[in-house]
C-alpha cells in the first residue's frame, strides 16, 4: 500500500510548484477525491468526454499511466495503483495545456459542444487557472506518482498515449465515411512510413486534401488546425515505438503545437505540419543510423537533443551520464567521427532549420533560443553547415 505521507508530500509538491491537481478514482471509477477548487465543472468535462470511457478501458487491460486529451482538449494523465495485481485506484492528474491556447479555440471548441453562455463564462475563468506544461515535464511527474504508488520505477517511453481522440461532429453519412477513410488512409500510410523512416514524398497534397473528421465545420483553418494536433499526437506515438527518447518526442511534439495555433493560414498550418513530419522522420532516421554504437553515446545524444535550447554543459551531462568528461568526448569521438561540440552545432542547426519555418520568429530570436553568442556567429555556422545562410534557407520555405 501507498505509505500516505509520501503521496501527502507529492500532492502538496504537485500543487504548490506545479499547480497541478490530483483526483483519485475508485476501482469502479466513481470520484473520491480531488483537490481542484473547481471541483464540479471539471469533473463534468472529463467524465462526460471520451476519454473518461478510454480511461476505463484502458485499465481493463493494462496498469501503465495513459495521457488523456478530452473534448476540449484539455490534457490528463491517468495513473493506476495496483494491490497484488488488482486494480486498487487511479489517480488523475490534470488537467494541463501542453501549449499556450488562445480564448478563441477554447470557444470554438465549447461551441462545438452546445455549452450554454453561463457554462462558457464559468469555464473561461476556470482556464485562467490551468497550467501550461510541456509533455516531457508532465511525464516527469507521471513517473514521480507512478513510483509513489507503486514502488515500480517507470521511464518516460512506458507511458501510454490516447489512441482516440472525440469523436468528429459528421453532418452527414456521406461525410462521416469520407472523413473515416481519408483518416484512416493517412494514419496507415503516414505512421507505416513514419516507423520504417522513410519520407513520403507528396505529404503535403495529401494532408491538405484529406479531411480528418469534422471537428470544426465553418471554420476551414481551425478545422486544419485541428487536424495538425490530431496528426501531432500520432506522429509522436509513432516516433517513440521508433525508438526516439520519449522527452526528444515530447519537445517536439509541444513544439508544433505551439507553432500551428500560431499559424494563420492553411497554407501555413500545413507547412508547419509537413515540417513536424520530416522533422520526426529524420529523428528515426538516426536512431537507425546510430544502432552502431554504444548505449553510452546514445544517451549522450538522447541528452543533447532534449537539451537543444539551453547552454551546453558538459561537465554536467558527464556527470549525469556516471563518466568523467574526458572518457566521455573521447568515447563519443571515436564513435561518431565528431566531437560532442561539432554534434551539438550540427542538432542546433537541424532545430533552427525547423524554428526558420515559423514566420514569427526572426533570425535574432532563433539565436537566441539556441544559445548562439550573436546572430553573426550563429548565421556562420548555420552557412558552414547547410551552404546558405540562415534567411536564405527561409526563402526556400516559402
């Protein structure tokens, strides 16, 4: 059993750093606790959304933590407790964003779902409230209350991601087939492709054809939107069974998130989602190409790429990884035929690649968010590696 102290300390951690709720759910899953301030209005959302019934399922079958996106959504993580075998109780954690959400999607998606005026006001100033989490730092925390419960370490690849999202708003037969089969047509061919690395030439034609589900019918460019969020969250199930690192997976998947809100057009949404995809396929790509060599260097990689956007310590990474510097960057050498620095430059640059297609971010900012002294410095090395320079690069974009 749960020693009741510890779980005490994680939930007032939880709360207080993080601003993140805890709920316990009981075998049957009938609520028996939370310690939301808004208790009534969330718990109506989630356990009127599908993913209330996915959880259920879910632990009929296994008694790993799953991510949960509900109707608006609104991202959960559920965590099961087990006494000798059995289900003993699941606890919620949640709900977060994992990107910054305008009020705008919030209502169109509370629209969507007939909310009455009074509801809709209630639930924007329940918004206010909830946090914006990165994925990878939520699933630190899923691991931390899987540990407390259970007494079973768990890494960040062994959770499990919703595999359904609400169901599509079809106005009628016809449509609802249309969207079924280009939904289907694209998962099975992009996530074949994506988990065999290999690019699949015409995505972009595709994705702008193909229409997956109704999610929100008059509004051509949220509807795209919500495609390219719905695509994110396969991708990166994908990517992960593909071997990349979970936290890798998870930045980047917060990442294009974040970049298709922002977007403004279809055009632009699927640019940033053709982007995410070549992006993630060429993550796979070295995970192949990488199988030579040792877990040692692997992880040194795995470490570097979750670390892209902060300053390089190596001391620090040598420490993490149990080595001392210098075995470390002579190992890594040997290897990779590249120095930890040269692999460093050469992952930033791939990133920066990536940031240069979201037109709001100008050259200053990119080098900035990848730690490089100047803007010059960073437009030189961008050259040395690619043979062009950094806005060069963008006008091929577009």
């Amino acid at each position: 059993m749960t020693h009741h102290s510890d779980l005490n300390f994680l939930e007032d951690l939880f709360l207080h750093t993080a601003s993140l709720c805890l709920w316990r759910f009981s075998p049957s899953f009938e609520l028996e606790y939370s310690n939301s301030l808004t208790v009534a209005p969330l718990k109506n959302i989630f356990t009127l959304s599908s993913s209330f019934q996915y959880m259920q399922e879910h632990f009929s079958e296994k008694n790993t933590p799953v991510f949960l996106f509900d109707d608006l959504f609104f991202l959960w993580a559920a965590v099961p407790e087990s006494v000798n075998d059995s289900l003993h109780a699941v606890y919620l954690l949640g709900p977060v964003f994992s990107s910054t959400t305008s009020d705008s999607y919030v209502k169109e998606k509370m629209d969507i779902q007939n909310m009455s005026v009074k509801s809709q006001k209630t639930l924007l100033d329940i918004i206010e409230q909830i946090p914006v989490m990165p994925t990878a730092f939520f699933s630190r925390y899923i691991c931390q209350l899987y540990y407390t419960l259970n007494g079973i370490s768990l890494s960040t690849d062994q959770i499990c991601m919703q595999t359904q999202t609400a169901m599509p708003v079809a106005h009628t037969q016809k449509e609802e087939a249309s969207a079924k089969h280009d939904s289907y047509f694209l998962e099975t061919q992009l996530l074949k492709n994506i988990e065999d690395g290999v690019l699949f030439s015409n995505f972009s034609s595709l994705f702008a054809s193909a229409q997956i589900g109704l999610m929100c019918p008059g509004d051509p460019t949220r509807q795209k939107k919500d495609e390219a969020i719905s695509s994110t969250t396969l991708f990166t199930r994908a990517a992960i069974r593909s071997g990349v690192p979970a936290e890798t997976a998870y930045n980047l998947s917060d990442y294009y998130i974040q970049s298709v809100e922002a977007a403004r057009t279809i055009t632009e949404v699927i640019q940033i989602t053709e982007t995410m995809y070549s992006d993630i396929v060429r993550h796979i790509q070295a995970i192949r190409q990488s199988t030579a060599t040792s877990s040692l260097v692997r992880d040194c990689q795995a470490y570097i790429d979750s670390h892209l956007t902060e300053a390089p310590d190596f001391e620090q990474l040598a420490r993490e990884l149990g080595y001392t510097k210098y075995y470390l960057t002579t190992r890594f050498k040997k290897e990779s035929g590249m120095t930890i620095s040269e692999y460093l430059m050469s992952r930033r640059i791939d990133y920066a690649k990536t940031l240069l297609n979201n037109p709001y971010m100008n050259i200053q900012e990119i080098s900035e968010s990848l730690h490089f002294s100047t803007p010059s410095h960073f437009s030189s090395v961008f050259r040395k590696l690619t043979g062009m320079t950094p806005t060069e690069y963008r006008k091929t974009l577009h």
